[in-house]
C-alpha cells in the first residue's frame, strides 16, 4: 500500500477536524480511505 494523498477534513456541524489519507495498492487495485479525528 501507498499514500496517494493526504489533507485535513472537518465536520462543518461539530467542528471536529480529521486527517484524511488516501491509501492506494495498484497491484491488486485497491483504495482505502482513513479519516482520523486530529487530537486537541
């Protein structure tokens, strides 16, 4: 697996910010996505 991408994601109604990782394994063709409540 590797990182295809990384940024921050928020929920507009809580305020609660997440670390977005999109994971990508191109031999078997499969995507992950991660979102990660960021720590205070």
């Amino acid at each position: 697996m590797e990182i295809l991408s990384q940024d921050v994601s928020h929920n507009s109604d809580t305020g609660t910010k997440y670390d977005r990782i999109n994971y990508v394994c191109k031999k078997d063709d499969v995507w992950i996505k991660t979102e990660i409540p960021q720590k205070k």
